[in-house]
C-alpha cells in the first residue's frame, strides 16, 4: 500500500503545480497591454521637400491643395537617379492609405510599381479637365494619369471616392 500513497502524493503535486503554473500567465497575462489599434502615425510637414521637387523635377510636381486637417500627412520624399521619382503618402479621413506618385521612369513600370501590381481596368474618370484611368488590384487600386514625360498615380487602400478626392485636390506646380 505504500506504493499507492507515493503515486496519489506525486498526482496531487502535478495537479498543485501546474494550477500555480495558470495562475502566474494568468497574473502576467493581466500585466501585458493589448492595444489591438493601429499605431497613431505621425504627421509630416512636406512643404520643404515639396519646394525642392519642384525645382528639380523635369515635369510638374503634384500635391494637394484644400483638404481637410483629416487627411494626415505621414510620408514624402523626392529621389532625382536614376529617374525623377516624387512620393507622398496620407491617411485619410477613415484611416486608409492614400499616395501621390510621380515619376519620368517607364510607365508600365512605374505604375505596376506605384498601385502594387493593379490592373488597368476600361474605366476612366474625368478629374479637372484630364482623363484618368482606374486600376484595381488585390492590395490597392488607383487613378493613373499620363502625362508627356512623367506619369502620376493615385493609389493606395482607399476607396475610389477617397482616391478621386485626392486627384480632384492636387495642383500641379
């Protein structure tokens, strides 16, 4: 009979432990933070990189002029080799993404690039007097404008009415 005392004792002590064992993730598991939010993204002020676009850039610069504070600037740079390239990026109203891309590089490329491999569909929108074409895509769609030399796409997570607020807001200079 001792035998069984030892293997009740030894059944008792796996049971004592692993109910310690729950109890301690339980107690840390209430310390960690879950915030499943999406982070705050900053907002950039892109007037700087925008002046110097345009000095540099063989073609007119495009970027958004009347919108409201709630489209949030959060991205912008300008790369002049080995083709002009202007890039800025916004969240919008309702916490997509929006960007504004510009470039001289081939334009099949460009855009495959700039709308993350969308396809151009047969639909066009008239945005400020310019024909522009929509493109949709798994990940983004976009409103693709070519012009002589350069090519602007509008794309990103947004839906096309946020991406063709966007088209209707920029200026080119």
């Amino acid at each position: 009979m001792a035998g069984t005392k030892g293997k009740q004792q030894t059944v008792r002590d796996m049971i004592l432990s692993l109910g310690l064992i729950g109890l301690a993730a339980g107690v840390i598991y209430l310390f960690i933070p879950h915030d499943d939010r999406a982070p705050d993204l900053k907002r950039v002020d892109y007037r700087v990189e925008l002046l110097t676009a345009r000095r540099a850039a063989a073609y007119p610069v495009a970027a958004p002029e009347g919108l409201s504070d709630s489209w949030k600037a959060t991205s912008v740079r300008y790369q002049g080799d080995p083709y002009s390239a202007w890039h800025l990026g916004f969240q919008d109203p309702e916490g997509q993404y929006v960007a504004v891309e510009q470039s001289t590089q081939k334009a099949a490329d460009f855009i495959d690039d700039a709308s993350q491999g969308a396809h151009g569909t047969k639909a066009t929108q008239d945005i400020g007097g310019q024909t522009w074409q929509r493109y949709s895509g798994g990940r983004y769609d976009a409103l693709v404008l070519k012009d002589k030399g350069s090519t602007t796409v509008v794309a990103g997570t947004a839906s096309f009415a946020q991406l063709t607020k966007m088209a209707e807001a920029l200026r080119m200079g």
